[in-house]
C-alpha cells in the first residue's frame, strides 16, 4: 500500500484514526492541513 486517504467533516477524528493506522501500518502520517499552513507560511 503506498497511499491511504482518509476524508471526513472537520472534528470528526481523522487526525487521530489517521495516527493510530498509519502507526499500526508502520507508515509516516502527513495532516494535509499542516502541509498547507507549511507552504503558506501559516506555521
């Protein structure tokens, strides 16, 4: 598996499932919103 998406209404927990699989996945967990807030200096 090289990419898993996970999409949902904001507050609903995808942050937090999205650590614990990745986790569970052994792999590396990017939060779009932080990638933004990165690119667009917002950090």
């Amino acid at each position: 598996m090289k990419h898993l998406y996970i999409t949902g209404f904001m507050g609903v927990g995808k942050t937090t499932f999205g650590k614990q699989v990745a986790s569970h996945l052994q792999l590396p967990f990017m939060d779009t919103d932080i990638l933004v807030e990165q690119y667009c200096g917002k950090l």
